[in-house]
C-alpha cells in the first residue's frame, strides 16, 4: 500500500474511533437520564405512599381539628338557648356624689326584684334537677348589654339550713364572695378591694365602691378587672353588685359609649350585674329546716359570648349549692 493510502486508511479509522467514543458516552448520558428519571419516580413514589404510622397521625390530627370544631360550637350554643326571650339591664352609670351612689343603690335593687319576678314565660329553663334548684335564662334586648348575646341568669334553690340569716350573712362576706368566684373558676390570686363607703343610704344597710381584680393567664390571657357597687340589705337579706364607673378608676367597659377619661391598665375592664336574695328558712313535713335562695347572673369577662353564657347558665350555681350545702351540713 503506497504512503498516501495508508494516510487515508488511519484518518478513517480516526474518524471511526471518534464515532465509536461519541456512541460510548450517548450511551452512557442514556443510561444517566434514564437512571434519574427512574430515582425520581422511585422518590415521588415514596412521597405518595402512606405509611400505616403516617395515616393514624394523620388521622389524629384530623380528629384533633373535628373536635375544635365541635368544642366551638358547643361552647356556641347557649347563644340560641333562649330564644324569643326579651328584656334589659341596666349598665354602668358614673358615681361622682353620694346622691348618685344612693340612686344606684335604689336602682339596683328594685332591678333584681323585677328580674325575680318576671314571668317564667319569658325566661328559659336550662338546668332543673332534684338538689332542688333551677336556672333560667334569658336574652338581653334592651339597654347597653344588648350588644353582646351573653345572657342573663336567675336560679333558685334550697340548700339544709336552719337559720337564713346565717346564710345571708356568709354569702355577703368575703368568704362568700370567694366561694362563688371559686365556682366561677377564677384562680386564689383574685384581689377586693374597697374604693369607698357610701354612707347616709338606709337605715341598718349598706353601699359600697369597689374593684374586683382577675388575674389573666399570662400572654394568653389579659387580667380582668371590675369597678362595682355593692348594695346590701340586711333586713330583706338582699345584696346586688353591679358595674359603675369611678373616678378613682379611670375608664369603662366597651358596651359604655360616652367619652371618659381613658385607663392607663392594660387589665380588661369586665362588667357584671349580681344579685343574691336568700328567703326565710321553712320546715319540711319531714322535720327538714330548708332555707331558699336566689340568684341573678350576668357576668362578661369579654371572653366569648358561649363560654360566658355557659358560666352563668350551666356551670355557675350547681357549683354554689353544692358548696353551700357542704358549708352548712351539720349546722341544723
């Protein structure tokens, strides 16, 4: 073969390696991308398999969201427990001289009676039972509550007692006082604290200014506070305590409209109209001394309108009777 022929032969051999090479590594990018794609399917694969772990905590938390729901609509539900029902309360009024302190006395206890002795027709039975004692609710339609759907209580019942007075005079003490924020669920740390003593109201009665102080839970929950008047009669065995406004404790709850001097307190002011009126004790035909006692409730602590319609309607007074029966067991 001449010189110029092998020259020829070695450059297509040349060429033909070179094909050969490019092949090899085609190939072989091939056989990458095919092994990726087949990674990725494999990864997606995995990512759309459930394990049965994975599928009961999924199922957990489904469980977990169903149950806010319903807690939700549960807590809710006193909105629509007394429907049809109508009526007003009256709401904090500025107590500036002893003039408007004896007013607001005399209003508040003729209020309390009023409530007692609405017709049952206008008030919904909620809780009935065999201790005895029953809880009636209503709406307030009229005046500055009716903003909020929390409603108003008013409960009667009896508890083993043989002298009212004794009774009465508990229930208007500080102890008494701290048994029914007890069956509130409001922690020991809660302070009373009196702004000022009303004098010249009644004869052989009493009426008083002063702040009640909750406590909060920390970042979650801000303290609560209630600027009140407190109205006790001990004759008719009758005490009222209601939201005021005061001078020494600037600022109002947001149901009150009119300018006032704003708190510097980051405490929610929480509003409240109660009232207490325990009857003359009686005798059972089984020999049984049994003293009667009623109550008025409307309490907003500006938490949601269920949970404070719940309080006062369900969970409040079954609560005080019962602790009010273990105080006075064994006193006959």
């Amino acid at each position: 073969m001449s010189k110029k022929g092998r020259s020829a032969e070695k450059k297509k051999q040349k060429k033909q390696n070179a094909k050969e090479e490019d092949d090899v590594k085609n190939k072989k990018k091939e056989d990458d991308g095919s092994k990726l794609k087949r990674k990725e399917q494999e990864l997606r694969a995995r990512r759309l398999k459930v394990t049965p772990r994975q599928f009961l905590g999924h199922l957990f938390l489904l469980g977990i969201a169903f149950g806010v729901i319903l807690l939700g609509m549960y807590l809710q539900q006193p909105i629509v427990w007394a429907p049809g029902t109508k009526g007003g309360l009256r709401g904090e009024l500025p107590i500036d001289t002893m003039e408007q302190a004896h007013a607001f006395a005399d209003m508040s206890i003729t209020e309390a009676d009023k409530l007692w002795d609405e017709p049952s027709s206008n008030w919904r039975t909620i809780y009935d039972n065999q201790q005895p004692l029953s809880v009636e609710c209503r709406s307030v339609t009229q005046g500055p509550y009716e903003l909020s759907s929390v409603l108003v209580a008013r409960a009667k019942g009896a508890i083993r007692a043989s002298s009212a007075d004794q009774v009465y005079e508990f229930l208007s003490s500080p102890e008494g006082l701290s048994l029914i924020l007890n069956a509130m669920g409001q922690s020991n740390n809660r302070t009373y604290q009196t702004i000022e003593t009303i004098p010249e109201w009644r004869e052989g009665a009493s009426t008083e200014i002063a702040e009640i102080t909750l406590p909060g839970l920390g970042p979650i929950l801000s303290d609560r506070h209630l600027v009140v008047q407190t109205s006790r009669i001990p004759e008719d065995r009758i005490l009222v305590t209601k939201s005021v406004l005061h001078k020494s404790r600037p600022g109002a709850s947001s149901f009150y409209k009119r300018n006032v001097e704003s708190s510097s307190s980051n405490s929610v002011r929480a509003v409240t109209s109660f009232a207490i009126k325990v009857n003359e004790e009686t005798t059972l035909k089984n020999g049984q001394d049994v003293v009667e006692i009623r109550f008025i409730s409307y309490v907003n602590l500006f938490l949601t309108e269920g949970i404070m319609s719940y309080i006062s309607c369900q969970w409040l007074f079954p609560s005080v009777f019962q602790k009010l029966q273990e105080r006075f067991e064994g006193q006959q």
